[in-house]
C-alpha cells in the first residue's frame, strides 16, 4: 500500500487504531475504524479494558452499519490487540482482509492520527481529570464523533468538505444516523460491556 491510504470506493479500505485516556475511576479505551474513502468514523467501541475484545466489536460494529463489507481492506498496526486469533476469526467471519503495518513504522498508520490528535486536543484534553468513564465517553461520541467532526470538520482531502456531506458511490449508501443512545460504562476497572448486537454504542445501531 506505501503509506497511500486513500480509497476511491466506501467499504474499499478501513484503518482502524485505539487511544487512551485516564479518568478518575480508570483508563478508558476507544478503537474506531475509519472509511478511507469519505474518512467517516464507521464504527467504534468504548472500554473500561483493552483486550482483543474492543477490536472485535468494533468490527462487528463497522460491519452491522455499512451491511455488506465484504472484501474490505481492515488496516492496523501490529499491536497485540490487533494480531490475535479472535480479530483473524471476526475478519474472515465477515469476509474481510487484515493488512498489517510495518514492525516500528508509526507513520503505516498516520492517517488515524487526523482524527485521534484534534480528538485529545480538543476534547480529552480540556479537563485535567474527568470524574467518570462515562463523561468522556458522551464527549467522545455525543461531542467529536457525532457532531464536530463528522458534520462540522472540513477536510482538505474531502474538497473542503465535511465527511457527513460527502458522497460515495451510489452502490454503497451511506445509512441514515438515529440519535445516540449510551449504555453506562461498568465502574470496574475490569469489565467491559460486550457486543450485543442490539445496543447502540453510537449514532448508528449497532
């Protein structure tokens, strides 16, 4: 791929990535998966721990919300989370190709840092601690994923436009986003809320 992470199709090519943010009940952790071609957040899951779990249901997610990703692109780094046997079993359950980055190569998956970085900055960042998993989450979803950036953050690489008005192909639509509904994050440090299929982890259901 030499770094070019771009897709002239929606479902073409994926790159997923997780963050971190420390909270005073804990570390919260949300991997997402981006859309190359309109840079649209198309699926993501929020934690209390960072197991291969989350990039399970996160894949689950993305799949449940476009309906058909087979022979989609899924590009990630080579951290434990992202090479485990259960991610290699949720791809090929959903018809789906898991391309790596290179060992030490921080810059094979620069792209998400377009969204990760004005995420911290802009967000995480304007508290010193949050009290609880369950406000940066709402700040997270509610706050950057929903509103700001997809509906208000122009993009260079989209013509200057906002991923929510650009267009993709008339073969793959973009579904319509009801409004977000949250279930509460466990206060343990040591759970996390499985993927049930029926609840809405974002302004898609899931």
């Amino acid at each position: 791929m030499k770094r070019l992470f771009t897709a002239s199709e929606a479902n073409q090519l994926w790159l997923t990535d997780l963050t971190e943010h420390w909270t005073s009940s804990g570390k919260l952790y949300c991997c997402t998966i981006k859309d190359a071609c309109s840079n649209r957040i198309v699926g993501y899951s929020i934690k209390s721990t960072m197991h291969a779990d989350i990039v399970v249901d996160v894949i689950e997610h993305a799949v449940a919300r476009r309906g058909d990703a087979a022979g989609s692109i899924l590009h990630a780094d080579r951290g434990s989370q992202f090479c485990s046997q259960a991610i290699a079993r949720a791809l090929r359950r959903n018809d789906t190709v898991r391309l790596m980055g290179r060992v030490q190569s921080a810059a094979d998956n620069a792209a998400m840092e377009s969204f990760w970085s004005p995420l911290q900055r802009n967000v995480l960042n304007q508290q010193r601690r949050w009290a609880s998993r369950q406000d940066p989450r709402l700040a997270i979803v509610v706050t950057w994923i929903e509103r700001r950036y997809h509906r208000q953050r122009e993009q260079g690489a989209l013509g200057g436009l906002t991923p929510s008005k650009s267009r993709p192909p008339r073969n793959h639509p973009w579904p319509s986003w009801p409004k977000p509904k949250l279930a509460p994050i466990p206060s343990s440090d040591h759970t996390s809320t499985p993927y049930d299929g029926k609840t809405s982890l974002s302004g898609v259901e899931d």
